[in-house]
C-alpha cells in the first residue's frame, strides 16, 4: 500500500513572555547543572574507534527514547526534556565523540562516526529497539545511527534539523574552506555557523549560555563536524532506511526544502512551530514537551 505523506502547520500562539513557563525558568537555574542532579546515571561504553563515549540513563519504560544532541552542544541541552520522559519512558541521552564528557582524541569527527556512538550507547545499554530523537546535526546522526540499527531504529524524531534532505553533498573545495577557517579563526567561524540560532525574544541568558557553549567547543571537533555535515549524502544513507521520520522545525534558522524533501523519502512528516529559535525544545520547553507527548504516543500505541 502506497504510504501517506502529510504536510502539517503548527502554529502554537505564544501567549505573555518565555520566561512565564515555570519549567523554562528552572531550565535556566540548571544550565550546566550535572544530569545526576536530577536522577541520572552517568555511564561508560567505547565507540567503534575506540574512544570513549559518556551517556546517561534513567526510567524503566517498555519503550526507550535516545536523545541526541546538536552541533558544540553535549546531553544537558536537554535538561527540559529528560527528566520529564523518563518519567514513562526510558530514556537515554548520549554526549557524541567531542562533545560534553566524552573522548577527544577522535582522529576524524564525522556524521557516521557519530551514528556509532549513538548505537555504542544502545548497545552498551542491551536497548532492542529505539525512537531516536535528534536535534539540529542530532537528526542526521539519528539517521546514521537508524542505517546502522536496521529494525532496530523505531521512527526518528527530528528537531529544527533535516532542512534539505534531497541536496547533494558539498564539493570537497568547500569542505576544506570551512576547515580552513575553524583552523585559523575559531570565533569568527563559530559565530558564522550559529547566526541565526535566535530570534529577537529568546531570552539572553539563555542564547549567551549557547554561544558560550559554541565558542569553547573543541576546535577539532566543530571543524569535522561542520564538514560532514556540509558533506552528508542524505539520498544515499535515507535509501537505507523506511521508518517513519517527523521533524518540528522552526521557520526562522533556516528554510525547510518542503516539496523536494517529501519527494525524496516517503515516511516523513513536517511541521513547524512559529516565533521560536533554533533551540525549539530549550527556547519553548514545556509547549515542546507536549507536543513531543503526543507524537510518542501515536508512535508507541
């Protein structure tokens, strides 16, 4: 049976000020804060190179939830969110190579060799089946780690990622631009690769956390990580997989290729949340966890 391709428009009316959600507001008292703090256990596995990768668990529910953080971010950017699920699900977050407590002597920072350390963490924690949820570079590693899991990859969750899945890869004269400029001008190049993040109301403290956050990221890492993504096959790795995919992405970071992305893979699902940043799920939290409720329902039952 031909499957069915919906196109829908969120538009969640954004009443009084972001700082008016209390769960915002202790987001904001926890930045940074350490995930044991509320109830998670810090673990150890090792990727397929050898380096060492940190992920954090808790909850017992029958389904599992791994969530995957962005570019210079690490498990904590979804300190909104973790808590919360784990109270139904079970719920793992992992800090990629480079990224938060885990290894830095990675070789070659790459979207596949992050999809291994996603399924590393999987692995380690004997999870049979996932719902992987991804957020900005987080979507294109979910699909690495969902080539690599095979059925083990239940639907794929996208955040404000997977803008333009039909592109071809960049040539490798860009790749080495970008490189270039991370090798030579860290600041300028981080701050070239997160304009446009916010929007004029996100809030200041939490925008100045995140760009502190990109400035002190490992320069080898944001050099490869960039570069991958510029040189991601998306056709080639999504001809790999048929699960369902459903992004909410925001209207203002960048522009979603609507048409060519529901033509180039079938299972996929978009909408959009109007006035909000790039960091939907820290800028929004509790309007984004519900909205994510619903779809792990429709996903799980």
């Amino acid at each position: 049976m031909k499957k069915t391709i919906t196109l829908v428009l969120l538009i969640i009316f954004h009443i009084g000020q972001v700082n008016s959600d209390p769960l915002f507001n202790d987001l904001l008292t926890n930045l940074g804060s350490p995930l044991t703090q509320i109830g998670f256990i810090k673990k150890n596995t090792k990727s397929s190179d050898g380096v060492d990768i940190v992920y954090f668990e808790k909850g017992v529910g029958d389904q599992t939830l791994v969530f995957v953080h962005g570019y210079s971010c690490n498990s904590n950017y979804w300190w909104a969110q973790l808590d919360y699920f784990s109270k139904y699900y079970k719920v793992i977050s992992v800090d990629l190579g480079g990224h938060g407590e885990s290894g830095q002597t990675r070789e070659n920072y790459n979207m596949g060799q992050f999809g291994q350390d996603v399924v590393a963490a999987i692995n380690n924690a004997n999870i049979e089946e996932a719902i992987l949820i991804g957020h900005s570079m987080g979507g294109p590693v979910a699909v690495e780690a969902a080539v690599i899991l095979k059925d083990r990859a239940k639907a794929i969750i996208g955040i404000d990622t997977l803008h333009d899945v039909a592109k071809e890869p960049a040539s490798s004269f860009v790749k080495l631009m970008v490189g270039t400029m991370f090798r030579f001008s860290q600041e300028s190049a981080t701050e070239k690769a997160t304009a446009g993040f916010f929007i004029e109301s996100t809030n200041a403290e939490l925008s100045n956390w995140i760009k502190e956050g990109s400035r002190k990221a490992p320069v080898d890492a944001s050099r490869g990580s960039l570069q991958s993504l510029l040189g991601m096959n998306y056709p080639e790795q999504l001809s790999k997989i048929d699960i369902p995919i459903k992004t909410l992405n925001s209207r203002y970071f960048r522009d979603t290729n609507v048409e060519a992305n529901l033509q180039q893979y079938q299972n996929l699902n978009i909408e959009f949340m109007e006035d909000v940043g790039h960091f939907i799920m820290m800028e929004r939290p509790t309007e984004f966890n519900q909205w994510l409720k619903q779809e792990l329902e429709l996903l799980t039952n």
